[in-house]
C-alpha cells in the first residue's frame, strides 16, 4: 500500500499554525496539458486541470488501490496516455465511483497578445496556474468560512524547469493566501499519489473531447463530465481545430 500513500509534501504546513482549525479542507490535484510555448506546431491550448477531493478521501484512495491490484501490468501507477484501453476501462470505472470533481482551464495560446507572449514561456505557465487556481479558490469558499486548499501539482524531473515550477506555485499559492483562506502547497511524485493519477486520466479525456470537438468524446461523456464542477473555462477564448 505504500506505493500509493501521498509523497512528502513540497512544504509542509499545519492545518492547527496560526490559521487555526478550518472549516473545511480539500485537496487539489493538478495537471498540465499541452507545452506552455508559442510554437505554431504545437498544441494549440495549454491547459491545468483538477481532481478535488474534500476532506478525508482514504475510501477513495482504497479504490484506486484496488484497481491498481487488479492489473498486472500497472507497476507505475495510472496514465491515461500509456495505458492499455483496457487498464483505461478499469481505471476510468474506478473513478465513476469516486466523490470528485473537476476543472479545466485551456488557454488557446495563439490567441495571446503579443506582449503577453513577449514574457516568455514561464509566464504562461503561471497565469495559466494562477487562473486555475483563482476559479478553484472562488468555487470553493462562500465569504464566510474558514477553508484550507491544499494544491498538489506533479513533480518534473527537469532540472532546469523544476526549480522555476517550484517557485511558480509557491508564488501563486502565496497569493491567494489570506485571511480565511489557506492555500498550502506541495509537489509529489505523481507515481506514488493516486490524486496525481485521477486528475491525469480526467485531464486526459478533456483534452480529447475539446481538441476532437467533440468527435472523441467517449471516456469525457461518461466518466468526467458528470464530475465536472464547471464547463471547461477558455479565458482566452476557443481555437478552430
């Protein structure tokens, strides 16, 4: 069972600190689609996505466990992108019977301004990061209550990008950081962290269902889409594929 028990967080924050005790916890786990760049061969969106999960959800990691166990060939956990359609299938069924929801936030790269792009590449990064989270923060908290948003984002074994992705989401998280709102930070190996798994399948049959136009929507329209706490938000508007 270790193998799916959460990695060490990035930084580690007590929920009982000066914030004191929230009214309400979730868990926030991110991923990436598409490459935060401007090449015209490229993917044209880049997109965050997310899997949450409020409060205690070791039921569900005791599926993902099991579905897990149920497949020889999954040594490394779950990814949509290399599994089997048959490891799909039983993945994909497992998270049916999750208490989850998800987001999407694609960002139609060539739509961007020209001084937007003349910040580089990093940049995108972080306002796609910052405007995910935003929407997650907003979604989440009435006004009123006392709430802690753990935000999980994958580790990248990039040593040049790896630094700059750590202090991308501390500096978001940081600011989204206030009175009644705690938001806490962590990077984990998405290999040992069945939320890192869930928000990559669910991300996954997002991506197909908007860069297909709908065409190669199977997996989105009945496993994700009754998940989705929103519609898939385009800030900078949507691209013909």
């Amino acid at each position: 069972m270790s193998g799916l028990i959460e990695s060490v967080p990035m930084t580690s924050v007590s929920c009982d600190d000066d914030f004191g005790v929230p009214d309400a916890e979730y868990w926030c786990f991110l991923d990436e689609s598409g490459t935060p760049d401007y090449d015209p061969d490229s993917k044209p969106y880049f997109a965050f996505g997310s899997a949450v999960f409020e409060g205690d959800h070791g039921d569900e990691y005791m599926k993902v466990l099991r579905a897990r166990a149920s497949r020889t060939g999954v040594q490394s956990g779950f990814h949509a992108s290399h599994d089997s359609n048959d490891t799909k299938q039983c993945f994909f069924e497992c998270i049916d019977g999750m208490d989850v929801k998800f987001n999407a936030t694609f960002m139609a790269k060539q739509r961007a301004y020209p001084y937007v792009k003349a910040r580089g590449n990093l940049w995108l990064y972080k306002w796609t990061l910052y405007t995910h989270t935003g929407a997650l923060v907003r979604q989440l908290w009435d006004g009123k209550s006392r709430i802690v948003v753990h935000l999980v984002v994958a580790k990248i074994n990039l040593s040049k990008r790896e630094k700059a992705v750590k202090d991308a989401v501390r500096d978001v998280c940081a600011q989204f950081d206030r009175e009644q709102v705690h938001v806490v930070p962590h990077i984990w190996d998405s290999n040992s962290s069945a939320g890192l798994q869930v928000v990559d399948y669910g991300l996954w049959a997002i991506q197909r269902h908007v860069l297909s136009g709908g065409i190669r929507s199977g997996h989105y329209n009945r496993f994700v889409q009754p998940k989705m706490a929103d519609d898939v938000w385009y800030p900078w508007g949507t691209v013909e594929i």
